[in-house]
C-alpha cells in the first residue's frame, strides 16, 4: 500500500498553465520564507515540520488506528544533509507528541543513502532531464530494519516525480512489504506547468552570495546540500570576497563538509574549494602542551 500526502497544493492561475508569472500562482505559504529555508533557515524548518506533522495527523493518523511501528525517513542524502533533513527533526518532534498523548509507541528514523553527488542545479531542469540526471543515481536502506513497519518518506516539494520514482523503485527492487507514505509539504499539482517554478521557489530570497550572509549569521543556520553547492560553484572573485568575511569556524565546517560529500572530486567547484583549503590552512589553532 502506498500513499501520498501533500500539506501545501501549487496551482497556477484558471488558464494560465503555461504561464511562466509564478508570483501570480497560489503556492499557500510564503516563496520568501521557503526560499530561506531551501538555503539553510532552520527556523522556518521548524515551522515547515510542524505544520506536515499536524496536518498528516488531522487527515490520516487521527482516522485510523495505528498497529504498526512508525519509521520516518528524510529525503536521501550522502553525508551533508538536505534541507528536508531539518524540517524532518520538527515533524518527528510534534509527531511523537501526538502519538505519547495516545500511548503509542514513539517514530523510529532510519536513512536512504546514495551514492551518485552532481553539480547540476536540479530545480533548473525539465521533467526528463530531472530523470536522466536521477536515473544515474541509486538509493539504499535497511531492508530488514523496516519489516513489519508503516514507512513514512518525508520530502520538502514534489515537482515532476523524478524523486518519488527512484523511491518507489528502490522499494520494488527491496521487495519491501512495509505500507509506505510519500509525504511532502508542497506539490506542484498542474501538470501543465514547467519545473523552473521550483527555481523560482529556491532563489526567492537567495538571488546572490552575499543573500546568505544573514542565514549563516543566524543562530538557527544548518548548512546543507543546496547552500553548499551554490557557494563552491559560485563566481571566484564574490567567493573570495565573501569566504574572506566568514569566522574560522564556518570557514572549517564548510570544507570538511564539502570533503565529506565528495565535492573535491569535482572539476567545477575546484578552484573554489581550493581557495577555502588555503583560508582553512592559515587558521592559528591554540596549542596545547602536555604537562
């Protein structure tokens, strides 16, 4: 049994499918607000959380009973997390309140991995290059972890489907038995209507570098996957000017976050990533003697 739950529904205008106005589509929350949080604003993940929690209660937790162990899992991700991996914490939190209050076993969380990492800006393509680029992919989890258990696959936006195939399938080929809901907090519901609006989504808020400075300057900044990207495949010199203004300690986070994905390995954020390596390298670490 497979199920899909969306909080927020996109629709474009009555005859406007084709329009490319997306300021005059109906999103049902804030494209300012979404763009922050697609960039690392773990406040608005918090609220992004919730708000699914709440409404997968109210529309099918609440209407029928629960026997089986809940698992949840976070879009997939190699090592530096996506954005919909803040926004999950958040559901999980508000989740597991309702199920205590029922005196029902709390969530379990496990995690898809992949094992294919790309510089392409997956918001900029259309419906069969998102497949092309994805297809090349592929994505694993813990069979036996999720015997006997309802699954509940959490995802910010669904724009084409390119995502949820590759989930689906990976469940077909695992032969997994688990009931399985694909939740997202937005999806595009007009068919009609070209992917860019996801673009226009992400980039509400971020248009440059420098739009980042109050997210990472924030106490509630996570970086993730989109953020880090967009910093190494930037122009050379606004990264300079920009990594130039950031504390040692972010200067340290992002390079071995981006080591942990792998982006040392390519060619397109290189120049870059070496510019942070020589910064990083020139940070006085106090010295501490044995006594």
């Amino acid at each position: 049994m497979t199920l899909t739950f969306s909080l927020h529904k996109i629709t474009s205008p009555p005859g406007q499918e084709g329009s490319a106005d997306y300021s005059r589509f109906h999103f049902g929350f804030s494209p300012q607000e979404y763009s922050r949080f697609k960039f690392g604003d773990g406040a608005v993940a918090k609220t992004y959380g919730r708000e699914l929690a709440e409404g997968f209660i109210v529309s099918h937790l609440s209407k029928q009973p629960i026997s089986r162990q809940l698992v949840v899992v976070s879009s997939p991700y190699s090592f530096i997390p996506t954005a919909t991996f803040a926004m999950k914490d958040h559901f999980v939190f508000r989740l597991n309140r309702w199920l205590a209050d029922q005196g029902l076993p709390v969530v379990q969380e496990t995690k898809v991995h992949r094992t294919v990492t790309y510089k392409e800006d997956y918001g900029e393509l259309n419906a069969a290059q998102r497949i092309q680029l994805i297809g090349a992919d592929s994505f694993h989890i813990d069979r036996s972890f999720l015997e006997g258990k309802t699954v509940l696959f959490l995802d910010d936006i669904r724009i084409t489907g390119g995502h949820e195939r590759m989930i689906l399938k990976m469940v077909e080929e695992y032969n997994l038995q688990s009931p399985v809901y694909l939740l997202y907090f937005a999806e595009l519901v007009s068919p009609e209507v070209h992917p860019s609006i996801e673009n226009y989504l992400n980039y509400h808020a971020v248009k440059s570098i420098f739009d980042l400075k109050p997210l990472i300057g924030s106490p509630h900044f996570l970086l993730n996957t989109r953020a880090t990207k967009f910093m190494l495949h930037y122009d050379a010199d606004a990264f300079r000017i920009f990594i130039d203004n950031q504390t040692p300690a972010f200067l340290e986070y992002l390079y071995d976050m981006a080591l942990g994905n792998g982006y040392h390995t390519i060619e397109a954020y290189q120049r870059n990533l070496d510019y942070l390596k020589a910064r990083v390298n020139t940070i006085q670490r106090p010295s501490h003697k044995l006594m």
